[in-house]
C-alpha cells in the first residue's frame, strides 16, 4: 500500500490538483482499494487533524498582522528602520530586511510580508537606482524571517503536531531570526556595492531614531505584548493571539486612526481563506499520514535512516534534507503536517532536541519559500516586478548561500536556538 500511496499523490500533484485534494484522494483510495481501512474514519481522522486548541492561534495571528498592516503601521515601521540603516551603503535594501524582521513580530507568515510591507517598499527601491532583480531578491529572501521570529503560523502547525511548547519554539527563533536578518543585510551591503547604487542622502541622527521610534511604538508594542506575556506565563501562546487581535484592532482603530471598517472587513475576509485554506490541507494531510503510518511506511524509513547512522547530527541533517527537497515541490503546511509526525519520534529516538530540530526545519521551509518550482515568496515578489522566476534566481544565490551558512551555525551552535526558552516562566 505504501506504493500507492506515494506513486498515486504524486502522479496527481503533477497532474496539477490542488495539494489537499491530491493527499485527500490518495488516502482515500488507499482506504477504498487496497484495503486500508474503514471509509467512515475519513472524516473523523480529518477532524483530528483540525481540532487543536493550538491550531486556532493560525487565524488569530493571521487576522491581526492584516489588521496591524492595514492600519497603518506600514509607513511608520519603514521611517523608523530609514532612520536606523538609511544611511548605510544599500540603505534601502537594509531597511526592507529591517522592516520584514520587525514586521514578522506581526503577521507570522512570511507571503504576507512579500505582499505587504516589503512588496510596498519594491518600487521606491527601483526609483532610487536598486535593479528589479537585487529588489525582488531581497525583498523575497526577507520575508522568509517572518515565519522565523515570532509569531510564527509553521511553528504553531509543529506545536499542535507534535505536541511540543509554543511558547519555548517562538523564543527559540528570536537569535536565528535576527542573525538571519543580518546575514542578509551584509550580502545586501556588497550587492548594493557591486552595483554601484548611489548611497543616501543623510547620516545617522538620535533625533531621528527617537521621531521615528514614538511614531511606530504602538506597532514595535505588538511583538513585545505577544512574546512578553507568553514568558511570563500570564497567557498561552493561542489565547496571545486573542490579545493581538484586540492590540491590533485599538492600535490600527484608536491609535493611528487609520483602520476603517473596510479593512476589517478584508482582514476577516483574507483571513477566512488564508486560515480556510491550511486547515483544509492539515486534514488532508492528516488522513494520509494516518494511512502512511498504517502502511507502516514510518517504520520503513526510521529503519533506513537508523541503519545507515544514529548519529544525531546527521540524522538531522537528513532530516532538513527531506524538508528542503520536498518543500521545493510541496506547500510548507502540508510538508509539515505529512512528515512531523513520521520524522520526529526517529529524531528523539537518537537525542536530538525537539526545539533545535523544529525552528531549524521552519529555517529550511523559509528556504523552500524562495526555491522554485513552488517557492510562494519567490512568486509573488517577481510579480509584483513582473519579472520571471529564472531570471531572478541568480542574484538570489548569495543570500541562499549566507542562509546556508547561518543554518550550518545553528546545528554548531544550538545554544542560540535553547538559550531564549529558558526565560519562560
């Protein structure tokens, strides 16, 4: 059955159905043909994939960075992250990665911020003299810290997967978030260099720092209110994103002034179909674990990759391997909800922190977000630039190559990963 199972989805994913429906089918005719159980478990084994108390922090979080990016904060959080690294060779560039860093304290998924605060940022860039594939390349490669730093939606997915704290994930990709932003800052730096873009007018100025903190302190509040409160142990990490749907509605509402009943409405809207859309894939992909696994196709592998090696580094990295090959193909929600639960048990079987392991694998995902042929972050940014995927990924290369770096630092040093999740309470 495990033959079918994985032959039958991937001739449907090339057939190009759409991802839950091509997992949906496969498990369903391994359940009809092949003898894989009872069909009236198909709706019960979807369910169970849906009802978690930790899932329901997706739409929350996912409301409030609409919410927080329709009222206004956009422009404020650029000035502020002008005034800080403006002045620097590649200013602009620095100001995108900056903006998507403290932006990802926001949203927590990483197409939002490619949509949103840094896809506006595109064509200013473009005016001031960045070429459309150093813009696109940039602004693709940041977005990707937006499922990194917290809130993070991939993180809550392996949380309510795998069982393991919400809290202790999020703390653990503040460093990595933040040493990824730098990394890419100094490619930026040398891209910017190469190219001969004219620096900006200007130099670092207190004064300026302090204008443009006040003005975006309502928006800088949020990632603090949700990762503060979680330390202390005052909320879980779900019932966080409730307060950030409140802070999100006052601050756009009250605060700026700018969020208008019609941006709640389309932040509901967006949020029903963004939300709607990964539940109807985690279900999916529920069902055809459950059938993977009665196939006993997570035996299969535990023992091939047992035999080959127990030692735990290389079995992680086996591990991040699997995921960066499939997330080139697969979409990230569904990758995860299909292998956390076959992949985690072999890596705490051989030691491996589950923490480390975890916001490593959302390291990689990001990776995927901006690796063709399905990297989502990589697609909407060459279309905001009208610009094709190939003739992109070139200038890309360097900061892939500084993320692999970065990763290559984290499995040495998963201190940086551990290290924050002893703060919690």
């Amino acid at each position: 059955m495990i033959a079918w199972l994985l032959i039958s989805f991937f001739v449907l994913l090339f057939m190009g159905v759409p991802i839950a429906m091509a997992l949906g089918l496969s498990a369903i005719g391994g359940i009809l043909f092949m003898g894989g159980g009872n069909i009236v478990t198909v709706s019960q084994r979807a369910f169970e994939g849906m009802n978690s108390f930790t899932l329901l922090a997706i739409p929350l979080y996912t409301f409030a960075g609409f919410t927080m990016s329709k009222g206004g904060i956009s422009k404020r959080l650029m000035d502020f992250c002008y005034s800080i690294v403006g002045h620097i060779t590649g200013g602009l560039a620095h100001v995108n990665v900056l903006s998507s860093m403290i932006f990802a304290g926001i949203s927590g998924s990483a197409v939002a911020d490619t949509a949103g605060v840094s896809g506006m940022f595109m064509p200013e860039m473009v005016k001031k003299g960045y070429s459309k594939k150093f813009t696109t390349s940039v602004t693709a490669i940041s977005s990707t810290i937006g499922i990194i730093i917290p809130p993070s939606i991939p993180m809550v997915v392996i949380a309510g997967i795998c069982g393991i704290s919400t809290g202790k994930l999020f703390l653990g990709g503040i460093l990595p978030g933040i040493i990824l932003g730098l990394a890419q800052m100094v490619v930026s730096y040398f891209i910017a260099k190469k190219e001969g873009v004219p620096k900006e007018p200007g130099k670092f100025s207190i004064k300026e720092v302090g204008k443009g903190f006040i003005g975006s302190l309502p928006a800088l509040l949020m990632p603090i209110i949700i990762v503060g409160t979680i330390i202390t142990g005052i909320v879980s990490p779900t019932e966080a994103g409730v307060i950030a749907v409140v802070y999100g509605l006052f601050a756009g509402g009250i605060i700026y002034k700018e969020l208008k009943w019609e941006d709640i409405k389309f932040a509901m809207v967006e949020t029903v179909k963004t939300s709607g859309k990964i539940f109807i894939v985690i279900a999916a992909a529920k069902l055809y674990t459950v059938m993977l696994t009665t196939a006993g196709f997570d035996k299969w592998l535990a023992g091939k990759m047992l035999g080959f090696t127990t030692n735990p580094t290389i079995i992680l990295i086996m591990i991040l391997l699997i995921f960066f090959i499939v997330t080139m193909f697969m979409e990230s929600i569904a990758t995860l909800t299909l292998f956390m639960p076959i992949l985690y048990p072999i890596a705490t079987n051989v030691g491996i922190d589950p923490i480390v392991m975890s916001v490593l694998i959302t390291v990689v995902i990001g990776v995927g977000l901006v690796t063709p042929p399905v990297g989502m972050c990589i697609y909407v940014a060459c279309d905001l630039m009208n610009l094709k995927v190939g003739e992109v990924f070139p200038k890309l290369c360097p900061f892939l190559f500084a993320t692999l770096l970065c990763i290559i630092l984290f499995i040495a040093c998963p201190w940086l990963i551990t290290a924050p999740g002893l703060l919690m309470k």
